[in-house]
C-alpha cells in the first residue's frame, strides 16, 4: 500500500499543503491566502475541509495510507496538543489542536510549531540535508527556530523549547515583545532592521536611504532597507551588518551550546544574506570555542517557501 | 548476577571512586590526591591501578557484572572517546581515554566530561531527580554545565555541546579564556567574583572587604569574597547581587532555548547561594518567555561531591 503524507503549512498570509512521498518528493501542492475576517475558529474548520478536499483529489483511486502533519505559529503544548497564545491566531488561546484535527479528518494527524516545521524541512530536503544535530533560524517579521539533537526536534518539557529569537544578546538593549531586553529578534527580524534604519537615519540628521521623504520614512519596511543596500546605500548596509554581528553572537551561543554540524538560516530577511553574513561569520570566528566553531557550517535555506510545508509532512512521516 | 558500577571523578585536585549499585546505592568510596607531578600519561596508569585495586577489593567474593564510569574535565570527543585540550592534563590533548581504559581494565567502559557527569548525577539520585529535561551548572573556578534533552545528554556532533559557561551575555564584556567577551563564565565564576571585587574596590577607592591589606587584596579568592557577604560587607554583597543579575541573564537563555523542568546548580560558588539566587530568581521573572518560566525550577545541587562520581557510574550504567 502507498504512503502518502500530507504537510500543511498554516501561515499568518498563506496556508500551503502538499502531497508528498515518504521520500519527499512533492506530488501536487495548493496555496491559499489565509482568511481570519471570521476568526480562527472558523479558518479551523474551512481548513478541514480544504484538507479533506485535498486529500480527496490528490489520492483519487489509489488505495493508501495518508497521514497528516501540521505547522501553525506560535508556542504549541506539545504533551497535550494544544494552542498556546497563537500570534496570528489570537482567539485560538487553548484550542485542542491536534485532538480537533483527528477528530473532524479521521486520520493520523502531527503537529508542530512553524519554526520547527522549517527546520525539520531544511534538514529532510533542504541546506541541513544529513545533519543529525543541527539549527534553524528563520529570520522574517520575528526570529524564529527549532533546535534538533541526534535527529530530534528540542521539545523540551511542553514543547516551547527551541526559541533562539529570544537569547538575550545585549542585556541593556531593547525591549522585545517577550517581555525581554536585546533579544537576538530585536536586531535580526524585519522588525528589528526597520527599528535600527529609523535610528540610524535619526542619528545621521536625515541622510541616507536615497529619495525617501520623512512620511515614506515612517513606513519604510525591511524590503526596503534590502533594496537601498543593493544600490550601495550607506545606511543600509551598515545596519544590515549590524544585524550580521548581532545574528553572529547568536550563533557563537548556539554553537557552544549544541554543537552543531549546520545552521540553516532562511525566512524573508535572509534574502539579504550577502549583506549581513559577513559580519555574521567575523563574530563567529572571533567568539565561539575552537573545537564547536571549526565543526560547524552556516548555511542558507534551500526549501524556499516550502520547507515549512515539507518539515510538516516529515513530521507526519515520523509520527508514532 | 549482581551489576556494580565504578563511578570515577577525576577531579584536578581529587580523584574519587565509589561502587554504585544500578539503583544508585553508594557501597564503598574513596577519595586521593590527584597526582600530577609526573605528568598525565603517569596520572592516567596511576588511575588504573587503583580502580583495579578498588574493584577487586570492593567486590571481593562476589560473582559480579562490573562497568566502568569515567568523569574528567574538558571537553570530550565522544564519537571517539579522545580527550580535547583538557584544562588539568594539558599533556593528554588527543589522547585516547575510552581506547586506553578499556584496554587496561577490560571492563565495559563509558567516558563523560566532568561537568556533564554532574548534570547526571544530580538527575539521577540529586536536586533533579525525576526530570527528563533539565539544566546543570557548576559554579565553579570556571563555569561548566551540562543539558538533559528527553532523558540524554545533548552531546551535539562531536561531544562539544552544552558549554553553558560560554553563552554570551554582554557583547563588550571581559574577556573570557575561551576567547569570546563577556561569557557567563567571566561574571558567575570563582575567577568572575574575584574580578568584580578587585574592580568594585578599585571604584569604591579601597573602601569594604574589611581589614584586608592592599597585598592581601590581590590575593583575595571568591571564598574570601563570600566571607566578607557573610559579615555585611557591602562590596561582596554588591559583586554576588551583580553575579546573580548575569546567572540571571544565562537562565533566561536556557530557559526559553530548552524549556527545562529544572535547572540544577552546584560548585564551590554555589554555597554562596543566599547572596546571589534572590537577583538571579528576579531577572529570571523579568525577563524570560512566560510559559517556559511558569514551568522550571531552579535548585540548588544535593549531592555535594559525589555528583560527578554518582554522573559517572550512571553513564556506565546507561552504556549501550
């Protein structure tokens, strides 16, 4: 009997789910925008039969065993399955996840936080390919990740293991949403590359980022910055290397810390790799101890938009 | 057939031995002077004749299943059990201890760093037991520390991971010996309060750590500096607050990194507990992720000395 696995990557812009082998490969794949106007419990139960439907068409005719897996954002109690103050799903505090999932599909069903889903994606298909002990980053509006050790996702006791957007790098620095000071997101994210232009232009007296007005400033996003560095824009770059060495100090803890054989670091901001990770691998060599830092390669994400989905269905794949 | 364990600590002042029983009964145990004055390689043959003597002697008429555990400082690479730069036998980088001890003992053997074997001994028979993911820390004339993922050390790739001492907590603080700036081990270790006090001196113009001479001051060690909290000394109660605050900080860190159920801390500084845990405990509630705060415990190690050799013996017992 064919095994097919289902990953569904429920993003706070887009849901994508795919049909994919055991091997990997992906069969068929869809991409929806995610509508919450109704709230998140009625996103829940489009989402199930959007699954159902999918499942429905993508296994027509061939007799097999599906299994679901699922990413969604935010912290997940992993020993009950549960929802825990969801980001981009604020209503779902609490919700049942994985219990409502096998109830209303009937079918096998994994779930796992978004960055971990990422993670485990990378290393299945993507630039962590092989490694049994590695990191994922993924820098976009915040900084997110998953941690494995001798092949496993971090979990630790409930499941909220695995935060390296929330190692404080700078203790005098800037509150985070957290509730922390100069956390590794508050330098490494969109947001955090949008706070430090605003700063920097602040403190240059204006100059900089070519041809924007003090309005267009206010709503200047991390693209944006992006785009004036590849036209060389000094302030730019230099907060994009900033970043690089916050991102640097990051990595010197991760490495002492996990030992790791790669760090794979995707997510939006990280199309800007040639403008940070210079700084970013200075810091490294500079800081980390000998024997971690020689072992340990950093590399770029591989998977794209699909790692998310693809580290979902490996999840189910995995799943006991 | 009975099963005992040997628990060794090679310790860089003591060596201790103890036969364990699997449920972590310490039978017998001993304790001598770690001798280095011919050299490793002498101190390592040394160390194998007593654990022979001691093995024949502890178990003398039993019909017995003997494994060896091994604990020593410094890092490990434990895919092929070799010793890395250890801090006290800097004449035995590279050498092969798991090979070596197997072969002179011809008993089962597991090898472990010193302060992994503590981490383990505190969560097998200590301030841990029952937690399957926890923290240890010593505080010790350095930092050390080991991390308990679901029930195992996290070793990483090579042995190297869980260096907690070396997680960067201020970008432009001193430097560490690791060559990284600012690590907890520069402000939570014996050498750490030793550095804060002569600074704290140095400011304050000499005043506090009463009736000490400007000679004695240099050679002022952290048990001193923890006398002098213990008379009201306001310098020393200043250096352990400040050291809590940075203890503090490394928590957070592991606390939102692996969401422990514990986190266990030990070492001679330790006994200092009452002067630094109150700041420690307070930026720990300021500053980490909610959910995992709500959940861990931080304790103060029970077993005293033995927790290395108690680590030990459970690796051997552990043993695959």
């Amino acid at each position: 009997m064919e095994q097919y696995l289902v990953g569904v990557d429920v993003g706070g812009t887009n849901i994508r789910m795919g049909i994919v082998t055991p091997e990997g490969h992906v069969l068929k794949k869809i991409q929806y925008p995610t509508d919450m106007s109704l709230g998140g419990m009625a996103m829940m139960e489009g989402l199930v039969s959007k699954i159902k439907d999918f499942v429905r068409e993508g296994t027509r005719g061939v007799h097999s065993e599906i299994r679901i897996g699922i990413g969604v954002a935010g912290p997940i109690d992993m020993r009950r399955g549960v929802l825990i103050a969801p980001p981009n799903l604020p209503d779902l505090h609490g919700f049942p996840l994985r219990e409502f999932l096998q109830e209303k599909i009937s079918l096998p069903t994994a779930i796992e936080n978004d960055a971990n889903a990422f993670t485990l994606g990378e290393g299945w298909k993507g630039a962590a390919r092989g490694a049994l002990n590695y990191c994922g980053i993924t820098l976009g509006t915040g900084v997110g990740g998953g941690i494995v050790v001798a092949g496993k996702i971090l979990h630790g006791a409930e499941g909220l293991g695995g935060e390296v957007g929330h190692m404080v790098l700078n203790p005098e620095g800037p509150l985070c949403g957290c509730g922390g000071k100069g956390c590794l997101e508050v330098y490494a994210s969109g947001n955090g590359i949008r706070r430090m232009t605003l700063e920097a232009i602040e403190k240059s007296g204006g100059k900089g980022i070519v041809h924007k007005s003090k309005e267009d400033l206010r709503k200047i996003t991390s693209e944006e910055v992006f785009e004036a560095a590849q036209k060389g824009d000094e302030i730019a770059l230099k907060v994009f290397n900033d970043m690089g060495s916050y991102l640097g100090l990051g990595l010197v803890n991760l490495v002492n810390l996990f030992n790791p054989e790669k760090i794979v670091i995707g997510g939006k901001v990280s199309r800007a790799w040639d403008y940070f990770i210079g700084s970013t691998t200075e810091v490294l060599h500079q800081r980390a101890m000998k024997g971690q830092r020689e072992k340990v390669e950093i590399v770029h994400a591989e998977c794209g938009d699909d790692a998310g989905m693809l580290g979902a269905a490996y999840t189910a794949l995995k799943l006991e």
